[in-house]
C-alpha cells in the first residue's frame, strides 16, 4: 500500500511504498503537505473552496488580534485537511529580537498505521504574505 498525501501518490513520491513509512518519512510528507496547504489561499481549489488559509492580511486589525486570527485559522485549516496530525496545537512564538515578528509553533502527533511519535514545526510569516514552515528537531 503507497503512503503519502493525495499529491505525493499522484506525483509518484510515495514514501513507504514497499513497507511502512519511517518517522522522518512520515514528518517530511506532512510537512510538504502542510506547506501546499498553507500556501494556497482559500477559494483557489475548485473542489474544495475551503481548502488552504484566507487572506491574513486585515490593516483594520491589530497586531495581536492578527496574532490570534491567524492561529486560529492555521489550527482549523490543519485539523481539516491533514489527518494524520492529532491533538494539533498552534502557538505564538514571540522573538524578543524581533516584537513585530508573526512565529508561531505548531505541535501535534503524527500518526498512521501502528507508527505515533510527536511534531514540532516552526512557521514565520514574512513580509504578510510569504509563509515558512520547517520542522523543529
């Protein structure tokens, strides 16, 4: 049985194709799939019109209230659309470098077959619109 998100099998980069997939297989195909996930904006996918985040940028919000905003739309949208990540929690991560910079951490439990171990991602914002996420080992 091929493993892997929709994209991955259509693509031919199945991980685990042969046998179940490894804990760093497993992260680094959520984690592509994360990235296409929070890189689409909502309304672009014809067949599911709530896939992927709405537009972050709101110049009417405040700093924290886009804090929140944003956290709380990254959380459904994972929670939505990726299921082989449970107990998904999103996090601001303030840099006190850096007070206006948008981090937030996501932790979850990855999950599939007999196969359970926890994930941290990290996930900046930069420039309001250009997302990066990367696994915190």
């Amino acid at each position: 049985m091929a493993y892997g998100s929709l994209f991955e099998r259509l693509t031919g980069q199945t991980v685990g194709l042969l046998s179940r997939p490894t804990e760093d297989e497993l992260a680094t195909s959520i984690l592509n799939h994360l990235n296409k996930l929070l890189q689409t904006r909502q309304g672009t996918v014809l067949a599911l019109p709530e896939y992927g985040l709405p537009d972050l940028n709101d110049a009417n919000a405040s700093f924290y209230d886009s804090i929140s905003r944003i956290r709380r739309h990254v959380e459904k949208a994972i929670i939505q659309y990726e299921p082989r990540l449970s107990a998904v929690q999103v996090l601001h991560d303030p840099d006190p470098l850096s007070p206006l910079a948008l981090r937030f951490r996501i932790l979850g439990m990855m999950a599939k077959d007999n196969l359970s171990a926890p994930l941290e991602l990290g996930l900046d914002l930069i420039n309001g619109a250009e997302l990066r996420l990367q696994r915190v080992v």
